[in-house]
C-alpha cells in the first residue's frame, strides 16, 4: 500500500474530487481527516469509509476561518498522534469577469480558494515539521497555468495557489515538506454540475481537451496519491497538469 501509516487531511472531501481522493488514500492505507462545510456529506464519506474498515473522521471546518483551520489541525493529532499529509482541495467556481463581479464575490472566492490554502498550511506545516517532514498538495487548476475569459476570480486564486505553492516549497524545503498543486482539467463533479446544464454544454467543454473528454474525480486522485506519497519523495514546487493535453498547446 502507498500511503500505509500515513495521516492524511483532505478539505472539501464531502464531495466530488476530494471525496475521491479520501476513498483512495484509506485503500492505499491512510487514515482521513474528512474536512468540509458540508456535514451531511462529509458523514457520508466517513460512514462509506468505516463501513469498509477503514480509518476517517469527518471534522467540520470553514477552511477560511483561522479557528477552525487551527482545530481541523488539532483534532486529527488528538484522534491520531500526528500529520503527514494535507490535501487543501476545497474551492468553489466562480464564472464573471471584473466588471460585473461584485466585491464580495471576489472576497468570498479569494476567501474560499488562496485563504483557506494559506491558513490550513500555516497549521498543517509546524506539526509536520515536529514529525520530520510531510506532504502537502494544493488544488490549483487548468486556470493556474493559463488564463480564461469570464472567471476573474477563478483564474486569480488558481494562479495564486500555484505561485504560493511554489514560495511554500523554497521556504520549508530543508524540512522535508514538500509542497506541490495539482491543476486539472475540467472533472466530472457536482461543481462543474451546478455551472454546466446541458449535454452540450458539456460536450463542448469537453472538445476542448484534446483527449476529448472530461477527466474523472479519480484521475485526478490519483495525482493526490503519487504527490502524497514517497515515490515523489524528491518532487517540491511542482504544478502538475492532470487535463488530456489542455495545457500541453
Ligand atoms: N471540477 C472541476 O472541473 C475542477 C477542475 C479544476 C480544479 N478543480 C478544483 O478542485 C477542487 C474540488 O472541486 P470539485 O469539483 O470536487 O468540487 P465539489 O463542489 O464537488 O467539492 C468541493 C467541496 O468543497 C467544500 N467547500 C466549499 N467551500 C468550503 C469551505 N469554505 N470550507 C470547507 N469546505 C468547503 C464543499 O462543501 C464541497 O464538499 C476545487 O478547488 C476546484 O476549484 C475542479
């Protein structure tokens, strides 16, 4: 198994790419922190897990609240003695440009998507330390490598992410914390659901992959899974493309 022994924190595992991730990373061995709003989801996965005699626990958090950040952190050494991995995957989708984009919409999605990265790594990274390193992945996205019309918010905090990533990685790379994002191509998942409405909305998102088609949340998880383990034991600051060549022209 590739994360055997792990401990891992993943946000936003209520649904969609990080629920994916959390059902993986019990297969490969690891122990799951399930951190979202959504409690009801989030349960969900939990009971999914445990029923399937693995190890997770669902603790609610706001990832843009410093409190709650701090005792998403607290919670899973208290339930589980230390901290290996974070996955900071929950984010929302945001679809305007500048000037019909109102002020709190960008607050709330530079909030949900840059803050809640900065503060669950500002946790996560002294109790990784204290334990001789660690993993954290951020989600990025397509729209951190390259920009697009009609998301200004979006393309910002996915750009953010990448280019925190990368500082993240310089800063604590003596430590052994690894820090690395993933950016995916458009992915099968309730978010895309709630903005896409018809199958040919769909399909024309999908045309623009040169594979095609849409990645799956497991596609996607898997990338989790080879950054959160010791086979990228040597692999920092890396922004990786999991997209069927979106990025490649
Ligand atoms: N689906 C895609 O096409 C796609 C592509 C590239 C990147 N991403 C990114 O992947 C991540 C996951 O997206 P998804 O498609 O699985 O979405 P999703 O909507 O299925 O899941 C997102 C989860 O984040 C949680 N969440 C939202 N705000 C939160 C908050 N303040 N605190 C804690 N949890 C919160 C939601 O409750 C939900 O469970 C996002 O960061 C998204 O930007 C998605």
């Amino acid at each position: 198994m590739r994360l055997e022994d792990k401990v891992a924190i993943i946000t936003g595992a209520a649904s969609g790419i990080g629920r994916a991730t959390a059902l993986l990373f019990v297969k490969e061995g690891a122990k799951v922190v399930v951190a979202d709003l959504d409690e009801a989801g989030g349960n969900e996965v939990v009971d999914q897990i445990n029923s399937d005699g693995g190890e997770a626990m669902f603790v609610r958090t706001d990832v843009t609240s410093a409190v709650d950040a701090q005792a998403m952190v607290k919670s899973t050494i208290d339930a589980y003695g230390k901290l290996d991995v974070l996955f900071n995957n929950a984010g929302i989708a945001m679809r305007l440009p500048v000037v019909e984009l109102p002020e709190e919409d960008w607050d709330r999605c530079v909030d949900i998507n840059l803050k809640g990265v900065f503060l669950g790594s500002k946790y996560a990274i002294p109790e990784m330390i204290k334990n001789g390193g660690g993993a954290i992945i951020n989600m990025a996205s397509i729209y951190g490598i390259v920009g697009a019309p009609t998301r200004a918010a979006y393309v910002a905090t996915k750009g953010g992410v990448a280019n925190l990533t990368r500082g993240m990685a310089l800063d604590y790379a003596t430590s052994n914390v690894r820090v690395n994002c993933l950016c995916p191509g458009f992915t099968e998942t309730p978010l895309l659901a709630g903005v896409l409405k018809t199958p040919a909305e769909y399909q024309a998102l999908a045309e623009q992959h040169p594979m095609k088609r849409l990645a799956t949340p497991q596609e996607i998880a898997y990338g989790a899974l080879f950054l959160a383990s010791d086979e990228s034991a040597f692999v920092t600051g890396v922004a990786l493309p999991i997209d069927g060549g979106f990025t490649a022209g």
